[in-house]
C-alpha cells in the first residue's frame, strides 16, 4: 500500500484554521482516490530546532518526524507564502532534510530515493512559482523524486485579505491540478516502489 505524510508549514500552531492545512487535505483526499493512505502534521506544534543534523538533542521533535517521512512513500510539503517566500518552518524542514544528503542505504542509494515529492503553496500575493522551485531543487537534492504537475498552488488578489480557507468552494483550476497531482504522485510512487532505482 502506497502511504503518504503531508507537512503542513503553517506559521500557526493548532487549532488555528490554515489554508495550507485545507489544500494539503484536499491533496491528501485526491490521492486517497487512488488507493493512497496519508496522514496530516503541523510542524508548528512541535519543537524543531534549527540545524542541519538528523537530531539537535535538547527535546528536538525532528526525528520522530524524519522516522514519518522515512516510512512514507509520498511528502506532501505545504507552505504559505510569507513576503513572497516560503514560510520560515518550510525553509527549516529544508534544512533539516539537508542531513540526508549523503545518507544512503544498503545497496548505495540515497535513503529518500524511492520517495516521491510534491509541493502545496498558498497565499494572498505573487510567488507561487519561486516558492516551489526552490521546494523542488532542495527536495531532489536530498534524493525525493517530482512527479509531472507535481505542484498545486492558490494565489489570491493581490493586497486583499481573502484567504483559501474563505473561499465558498474550491477553484475549478486548483482542484484540476490538484487530480492531476495525485494521480501523477500515485502512479510514480506505485512504479518506484516496484522497481526501485538501481544501486550505486
């Protein structure tokens, strides 16, 4: 079974409302459509401490959640946007991925190879595109692989205060790329997980 861990990097804790919260369910929904189980966290309720080690000690909540990521076939990463960037929690999970880089596994291949990507991005002003070519290049990097139309993303009026989670229904384009999202992420994770890359 195909299992996906959605990160929400919300800069609000629970149980405040979060329109990245919202998308990446709807992500997780559409996946769910085919045969793919997934789970939700907040990384603001938990103590990640800044670093680019696999565990910062001193109550460090950032294991615990690499051990999800690991046991995961699919990373949803949602952000909002924040001043035309990814929020300061999405660059931290970054970050924290970066300890990964040179961890490979028994036959010589880095230990999110295997593992698919996709990114969610929310917010009320320009940046969408930015915001999730820098997901892509950092989470390739660590070894994640993007599927096709891996990304979905809302973009409100410029200076206005609507947020996604206000919207009386969702957007016939966002729920468009949102299916073809998952049916992509489904179909190559579904094909990794057969046919592995090939040892180093």
């Amino acid at each position: 079974m195909v299992t996906a861990l959605a990160l929400n990097c919300t800069l609000k804790p629970s149980p405040a409302a979060s329109s990245s919260q919202l998308l990446a369910q709807q992500v997780l929904d559409a996946l769910a459509e085919h045969g793919v189980t997934g789970e939700q966290l907040r990384v603001a309720d938990h103590d990640v401490k800044p670093g680019v080690e696999h565990d910062m000690g001193d109550g460090d909540e950032w294991p615990r959640i690499r051990e999800r990521v690991l046991a995961a076939d699919i990373l949803v990463l949602a952000t909002p946007t924040w001043v035309g960037h990814l929020s300061s929690i999405a660059q931290r999970v970054l970050e924290r991925l970066d300890a990964d880089i040179s961890e490979t596994d028994d036959e010589g291949r880095q230990v999110m190879a295997g593992k698919v990507a996709v990114a969610v991005v929310v917010g009320n002003e320009d940046g969408a595109h930015a915001i999730i070519a820098d997901l892509f290049q950092g989470l390739n990097d660590v070894g994640f692989t993007v599927p096709a139309a891996g990304a979905v993303y809302w973009n409100g009026e410029a200076m206005h205060k609507t947020d996604y989670k206000d919207l009386s229904s969702t957007p016939e384009e966002v729920a468009g790329a949102t299916a073809t999202l998952a049916r992509n992420a489904a179909h190559l994770a579904a094909l990794l997980t057969e046919r592995p890359y090939p040892g180093a």
